[in-house]
C-alpha cells in the first residue's frame, strides 16, 4: 500500500468505519435504519399500540 492510499478516505472494504461522505458510511447508515424500523416495527406488534403513542402525539 502507498502513503497516498492511505490518506484516501474510500476503501476498497465496504465494512470500514469512515468518517464523511463516503460510500461506507451510507451503508453503515442504511444498516442503522433498518434495524431502527425492525424495532419501531416490534414495539407496535408485541404492545399492540403504535410508536408514536409512547411519546404521546396519538
């Protein structure tokens, strides 16, 4: 590996953890929302109420 791949903040690993703009941390963005909507998605069918009741709008 060469210093100037080094400083480059896109990495050929999809997995990699980088700050920024890049296309890992959309994914890793995209990752986090879909475990947020699985557990929104939980909550309402094991309590039988809707998400937005437990923060009292509806």
């Amino acid at each position: 590996m060469t210093s100037s791949s080094k400083s480059s903040p896109v990495s050929d690993d999809r997995n990699d953890w980088v700050w920024g703009f890049t296309p890992q941390s959309e994914i890793w963005n995209g990752r986090f929302a879909m475990i947020g909507f699985v557990s929104v998605v939980l909550v309402e069918v094991f309590s039988g109420q809707g998400f937005l009741h437990y923060w009292g709008i509806l």
